[in-house]
C-alpha cells in the first residue's frame, strides 16, 4: 500500500510515498507482477507512470487494473477518460 497519491498542489511527491518497502519486497525475485490501483484522475495517472518508472529496472511486470463503465452508468455521467478506456478495451460480443 502505497498511503497517498502523487500530488504536485499539496506538496506530495515520491518520497511521501511508501514505494520503498515494496521495492525491497521485490529485491527476493518472487514476485512477477504489481498491479496498480489508482483513481483514474491526473493524480493517479501520475502516480501509476512514476511507480511504473521506478519499478521497470526491478524485472517485474507493472499492470493496472482494468477500467470502464461500472454497470448501472450511464453514458453522459461518466468522464471522457473513463469513456476512453472504456472503448479502448472493448471486446467482440459472443
């Protein structure tokens, strides 16, 4: 867990975050992925690149959960980002 967001207004950089524990859980070899979890705002989009840059010289696969529509919405309340992901990992109806 990372306890915070990247956030230039508040101050909050890389050294704010707790990334350093999970890069010495890397140090083993054992795991293969980290999956990131941030909001999909600037702020966690910014976050997500920052971790991803800092854990691409560890031999780790970086992924981020996947993201779209929340059953329910509809179309004219969601972001464009999210609308953008959304059509961005559609799939073929069966």
């Amino acid at each position: 867990m990372l306890q915070g967001r990247l956030s230039s207004l508040e101050g909050i950089g890389i050294a704010d975050l707790t990334i350093e524990p999970l890069i010495a859980r890397l140090a083993d070899g054992e795991i293969e992925e980290v999956c990131l979890a941030t909001n999909p705002d600037l702020e966690g989009e910014a976050t997500a690149r920052t971790i991803a840059e800092r854990l691409a010289s560890h031999g780790v696969k970086v992924t981020r959960i996947a993201r779209g529509m929340p059953a329910g919405a509809h179309i004219t309340q969601v972001s464009q980002s999210i609308l953008s992901d959304a059509i961005e990992g559609r799939r073929p109806l069966p």
